[in-house]
C-alpha cells in the first residue's frame, strides 16, 4: 500500500519538476528569441546608418557632425590701416 502511494506521489512530482523546466524553458526560448530579434533590428538599423554616412562621404556630402569647412571670422589686423 506506501509502495503504491509512495510511487504515486514519486511519478506526481516527477510531473510537476517536468512541468516547471518546460516552463522556463519556453520563458527563456521567448525572452532569447525576443532579445535576438532586438539585436537584430539594431545591427540593420545601425548599419543603414553607417552605409549612409559612408555614402554620404563619397559624394562630398557632410553629416550633422562634421562640419564643412572652419568658419574664419574677419578679424581686422594691425596693418589695415597702414598705406606702405
């Protein structure tokens, strides 16, 4: 009679430690297939960025970062006024 019992809870427990790994292994497979699509959006993102910037540099275009050419403001010098 325990043996019986005792294997019925023994097989009753085993099912739920069963339960509980395919659980978290759904947990995780989602939350790795969500993390890699992340990822993978950021890599596609960040290279179109990259390929425009790129592509912008060879067509003589600068970015929002670079600037064209150093602005020299006029600064009159001391010999403006002199007639020699």
């Amino acid at each position: 009679m325990f043996t019986v019992l005792g294997f019925s809870l023994g097989f009753l427990a085993l099912g739920a430690v069963v339960t509980v790994v395919n659980v978290l292994t759904m947990v995780f497979t989602v939350a790795f297939t969500i993390h890699a699509s992340l990822a993978l959006i950021g890599v596609v993102v960040f290279s179109v960025i990259g390929l425009r910037r790129v592509l912008a540099r060879r067509r003589g275009h600068t970015g929002h970062i670079e600037a064209a050419e150093p602005v020299q403001s006029h600064i009159p010098s001391d010999r403006a006024g002199d007639s020699h």
